[in-house]
C-alpha cells in the first residue's frame, strides 16, 4: 500500500518541472487535484485498514506525511511552505472531533456514576501527570516552574481527536467514558495551558474557572435555544453548513473573550443531542422538535465526513513538516519510552485504585495527538525546553498510539474469549 503511494506522489512530483513551463502551466490545476484525489482515497483506505491491521490510521497518516517528505526532498518538487495551516486545520478538526462526540452522549440518571468518574479521570490524571513531570524537570534539571508546566502540559493531555475515533468498538460504557475522559482532558488541559501561559494566581483561577463554567453553559443552552428557532423558521434547502457555521462562530467568540470554548461546544453538543429534556410545551411554540432532530441527523452525517477530511489532512501535514533526520536519535527515543511509561503506569494505578476499575484495556486507551501539537507549537521559543524537541512530541505521540493498539488487540481477545465462554454455557445448557 505505502509502495503504491509513494509511486503515485513520486509520478506527480516529477511533473512538477512540465509545470513551471508557461506551455504546460494550465494542467498544474489537475495534478494538485490530483494529488489530493490520492491523499483522500489512500487516508480513507488507511481507516478501512486500521480494523485488520490493527494499525491505527493516524499512525500510517504521519507516515504518510513523511514519505511524501522523502519523495519530495529526492525529486526537488516544491510544496508552499502550508506550516502556519497546521494550527487552523487542527483547531477545526478538534472542534468537529468533540461535537461529533458530544452529539453521540445521551444523558441518563443511569450515567451519573460513569459521567462523574470519567471527569475526574480526566482533571485528577492530568494533575498528577503534569505535577510528576513538573517536578522531575524542576528538581533533575533546574528549569524553572512555569516553563517546566508549559512543556509537561501538552504532553499530558489525552487526545479526543484520536481517542474518540478509536473507541468505537469498544462496550458502551467503555467508549462513553473515555469520550468524557478526552474531551474534558482537553478542555482542562487546554484551560490549564492558558492559565499558565498567562500568569495567574491558583485562587483567582480556580474563581475564573467556576465563573466561566457556569456562564458558557448558559450560553451553550442559548445557543441551542437560537438555533432550533432558526431551523424552525428557515424554509431554505441549506442548513447543515448554516448548524457548522453557528457552531464555529460561538467556539470563536468563546476564544476571543477567554471562555473554556471546547467546553461550550460539548456542551452544546450535549444540548442538540438530548433535546428530548428542553421539549415543553411553552418551547413546542417555538422549535419543531421534529424537524430539528432531523435536521441533526442529517448533519451528524456531514459532520462524521468533514471531520475525516480535516482529521486526515492534518496529519499528513504534520508528518510531512516533521524532521526525520533527528527524530530517531538515542536521546529522543529514551525520553519519549519514559515519558510513556510514566503516562501508562500512573494510568494503571489510577483506575485500579482511585476508580476501581478494571485497567485493561482502559490503560492503554491514553493517546496524545492534535492537542499535544497544538499547545506545543504555542510554547514561546524563549520558554521551550531543548531536549523536549518537536521531535520527542512526536515520538510521543507515536509511541501513545502503538500503545492504544496494543489495548485494541487485548480487548478484541477478552471480547473472543467472553463469546467462546457464553457459547459454551449455552451448550452445556442445552
């Protein structure tokens, strides 16, 4: 598979000097088309895969990324520098990743138990995670505090982007507790980065937070309250791009005056997905229930395929911008292996003792991803540690992901091992 796509980008590419030809530069048009015609088809055969080959396609997506690096470094093809795309298309793409979540959430008081443990399975792991990690850089090092927190922090967060995608096999309970467990590591993580970033008092921040949470989901519940009355009184064929729009103006206005945005789209999320709880008859006057849970259908269907779209082109981004000459250096390798195994024992002591739960497959299930990258390329250069290098992130974040493998091939074998147990009660039985 990776032979025959690097063929194919290596055939492009050596077009490229037909296309700085006045005579031939009408065709460029075609093979860019081209080009992203083959990125879509092979990062979609790359999902299909990931089911049987247990790879997950994140993971041959940054390769993807690399050998496309690789080709063009060999054929002198030119690529625009796309680099300052990368934190657009992740912002976006983290977006879609948690609304497409949060609309698949149906609350019950028969979750409160499992809502409750997720969230704080998401606050009390980052803690932990950033303070050991604080602390190891502070103490062994001598690097300052607040910019030991900024580097440890986005090596800290659970990856919605990645793990909310990979959980759909898994059990209901599973699968809705690590999407609780990623989004609010997000968020928390996110808000934390901020915090920090910023300079703020504990006690102040602690106030902000409670303060900002109430009021972004008040305008969450708005929001929704404004939508479902537009929907209502709209009769135009377009709606799906008019919900997406609305759902990214409220995330940016959420940035801009320094409210938890991610927080305001799950909950809004939350909102549209469970508006069976908001249909009174004093609101029945306003909304067809009806045609908005239409409506919402169809656009979770959109919203799945766009999602994709971003998820994919990202990562192939990131995987062709990062440096493949000092990724696989010893330092780099022995860094990322312990930063790892920290996140994965700690994550194991958690759920066994905090949480009581069963660790396996759960432990492994603790990607990092689009947030990680995110939050790293917003360090100041003045406040970045050398040795935690764009290239341990992306170690990191590779290592994380061949462990999430790991928890999808033991749970796929308790899963046939549960089967084989049922069918030979049922035997016995008969």
């Amino acid at each position: 598979m990776f032979i025959l796509s690097f063929a194919i980008l290596t055939l492009v590419s050596t077009k490229f000097r037909y296309l700085t030809n006045p005579e031939t530069r009408s065709s460029m048009t075609d093979y860019i088309l081209l080009s992203l015609c083959v990125l879509i088809i092979l990062a979609y055969i790359f999902d299909l895969s990931s089911k049987y080959s247990k790879i997950p396609g994140v993971v041959l997506l940054i390769a993807l990324g690399m050998g496309m690096q690789v080709v063009a470094g060999l054929t002198s093809f030119k690529i625009p520098n796309l680099r300052p795309v990368l934190p657009f298309l992740g912002t976006l793409g983290l977006v879609m990743i948690v609304m497409e979540a949060s609309l698949d959430i149906q609350l019950s008081k028969s979750k409160k138990t499992m809502i409750v443990k997720s969230i704080s399975a998401a606050l009390l792991l980052l803690i932990v995670f950033t303070t050991s990690l604080t602390v190891f850089l502070a103490y062994f090092f001598n690097v300052p505090v607040r910019e030991s927190l900024l580097n440890s922090i986005p090596l800290c967060i659970v990856s919605s982007a990645i793990a909310i995608p990979s959980a759909i096999g898994m059990d209901p309970f599973n699968k809705e507790f690590l999407v609780y467990e990623s989004s609010f590591s997000d968020i928390f993580g996110i808000m934390l980065f901020d915090f920090i970033l910023l300079g703020g008092s504990v006690g102040s921040g602690i106030l902000a937070f409670a303060r900002d949470g109430i009021f972004t989901i008040v305008i969450a519940l708005i929001s929704t309250g404004v939508l479902g009355y537009l929907l209502y009184k709209t009769t135009y064929h377009v709606n799906y791009v008019i919900i997406l729009t609305f759902i990214i103006l409220i995330y940016s206005l959420a940035k801009i005056i320094h409210l938890p945005a991610l927080l305001l789209v799950l909950v809004f999320g939350m909102v549209l997905a469970n508006n069976k709880l908001l249909e009174t008859n004093f609101i029945k006057k306003y909304i067809d229930f009806r045609k908005f849970r239409n409506d919402i259908s169809y656009f979770k269907k959109i919203l799945c395929e766009l999602t994709f779209l971003i998820r994919s082109f990202f990562f192939i981004m990131f995987g062709f911008y990062t440096s493949i000459n000092d990724l696989f250096t010893f330092n780099n390798i022995l860094i990322s292996l312990l930063i790892c195994s920290a996140m994965i024992l700690l994550r194991w002591i958690f759920f066994r003792l905090a949480l009581r739960l069963p660790a396996v497959p759960m432990v492994f299930f603790t990607p990092r991803g689009l947030i990680t990258i995110l939050l790293f390329l917003s360090i100041p250069e003045e406040l970045r540690i050398p040795f935690i290098s764009e290239q341990v992130v992306t170690l990191v974040i590779l290592i994380s992901i061949v462990f999430m493998a790991m928890g999808n091939v033991v749970r796929k074998k308790e899963m046939l091992e549960s089967k084989m147990i049922c069918t030979e009660k049922q035997d016995i039985a008969v």
